[in-house]
C-alpha cells in the first residue's frame, strides 16, 4: 500500500476521530514543552537491570503532536522505510515520558510498529523536575480530566496516521500502571481500536468531575478486546477486583481476557524499578504481541 492510499483510507477514520471527544474542559496550556530525560528522578531506579533498545534502523526521538489547544510532546518510534505501519499509542505511568517508555517504543518499532507515546499530563505540571510521588499524585494526575486524556490520545492517533506513516486501520493501545487504566477507558471510548492490553491498570479508585468513571464503570461498553495483565501480589490492585473485571465484561458480551502472575507486585514489567519481574514482564509481553496479531493490530 503506498503512502497516498495510506492516507486517503485512513481519512474517514481520522475524520471520526476527530469528532469523538466533545466534551468541553479547561484550557490551561502546555507547562512541560520537552520530555523527561533519562529516568524519572520519581522513584528509585535500578541501572543495571534497565533494558537498553537502539535505535538502528529506526526513526526514533521526541516529536509535537498537534492538540486543540497547542503542540503535546511526545516520542515516537517506528522503522525506517515507507510503511505504513501498525499504530501502537502507549500510555505513561505517572512518571512522564521518561526513558523506560521511550525504550518500549522502541522496543514496538523494532518489530515493525509505529508506536508513539503522547505526554499525557503536560498541561498540568512538570515532571521533569517532580521527585515527590504523592505530589505528582495529587497536582498532576488527579487534575488531568479523562476527557482531556481521550482527545490527547485521538490526536495522537490523527497524528500517526497523517504525519508519521501510520495505518489508522491497525490501531492498538497499551499502558502501563495509570496508562493501563487509560486503555481500559480508551478501548470503551474509540470504535477504531482494533485491541488493547493493560499492564496493571488499576480498575477502581476514586470518582471525580472531571474523572467521573473507573475502568470498571465502562468495562460493558469495551468497543475492543482488551488483555489484562496483573500480579497477584499487587498490593494496590486486589486479585478479586481483577476477577471481578473479567466477569463483569464476559457477563456483558466482551472480549477479555485476563493474565493473573502469582507472586508478582505491581509494575513488574518496569524494568527500572525494583519491582521488576523478568519471567512475567517477558511472559507479558509475548501476550501482548499475539494479542495485537490476533485482533488485526499487527
């Protein structure tokens, strides 16, 4: 397929897009204008475990995505070449598009995606210069609005498909820890998603106006199948949650399937962290690959 049928496929698709998020909500603008570099200086962080990814034969690095309201940073990775190529959105913990998000784009492009990672949270504070969790928790994540998010993760997506060498026809979505809550939302939200894997994603949590729903208020309207990916010695996440999630989205008709490790915590697939779990983060991620080929992302 060329770059020009590419583009006139993908224009429908675009088109609806754009339109889906409606909602109105503050514009405040855009306080982080670059990434974090390196690490994020958040929590602690175990150099010698990190994986490290090239980016040889790639065209890899920090990119603008066009908003609304103004230019998003972000980092995309995918190979070189004419494409088009398979669109994977990945969503951030909460510590900002740092290196270990950087590295799993372009882990993605390394095997023949278009993987972009949008920062999410850049109208509402700094996290290049946040070392405290529980503010960043506070000022940054609990004042970003789910429907900002919705259309940040749209624009995202319209971006890849007309300025990066996207295939819209084949767009996926992961995340990690509070990304993973963004695929649940965002699977229930985008009718072009072909599939989305959650690592971690927490499913409950506190209701707020500008968030009013947790990922298992929409587990029922899921508009693509989604893999979940959870330990079981998840402090933050009870396994019966989990459970819970599965069945609400069997019971209601979706397509859900759900990987529970034992004896695995929370962020096992950071491999910056201590968390970090080689056996499930590698388990998790060959899921992931068959999930997206299964359901028409690869």
């Amino acid at each position: 397929m060329t770059s020009s049928t590419s583009a006139k496929a993908a224009k429908p698709l675009l088109e609806g897009l754009d339109g889906l998020v409606r909602e109105p909500f503050s514009r405040r603008g855009f306080v982080m204008t670059g990434l974090v570099t390196g690490f994020t200086a958040a929590t602690t962080v175990v150099q010698g475990q990190t994986i490290s990814t090239d980016a040889t034969g790639l065209e890899a690095g920090e990119v603008k995505i066009p908003t609304s309201d103004g230019m998003m940073p972000g980092y995309r990775a995918m190979p070189s070449g004419a494409g088009p190529f398979p669109v994977i959105l990945v969503i951030e913990e909460i510590f900002g598009v740092h290196e270990y998000i950087k590295d799993t784009c372009r882990r993605l492009a390394k095997l023949g995606y278009c993987a972009v990672a949008p920062e999410l949270f850049a109208r509402q504070g700094d996290l290049t210069k946040m070392t405290d969790v529980q503010q960043i928790v506070r000022d940054v994540i609990a004042k970003k609005p789910d429907a900002e998010m919705l259309s940040d993760l749209d624009a995202a997506a319209a971006w890849a498909a007309a300025s990066s060498k996207g295939n819209i026809q084949k767009l996926g979505v992961t995340g990690f820890c509070r990304g993973g809550r963004g695929v649940w939302l965002y699977c229930a939200h985008n009718p072009a998603l072909k599939a989305g894997v959650a690592w971690y994603g927490p499913l409950g949590g506190n209701r707020s106006d500008i968030q009013p729903r947790t990922a298992a208020d929409v587990v029922g309207e899921l508009k693509a199948p989604v893999l979940g990916l959870y330990g079981a010695a998840d402090t933050g996440i009870p396994v019966a949650d989990v459970e819970k999630q599965r069945d609400a989205a069997k019971a209601a008709g979706k397509t859900v399937e759900i990987m529970i490790y034992p004896d695995t915590p929370h962020g096992f697939h950071a491999d910056y962290r201590p968390s970090y779990r080689k056996a499930a983060a590698d388990d998790g991620w060959a899921r992931m690959l068959a999930w997206f080929k299964t359901y028409g992302v690869a």
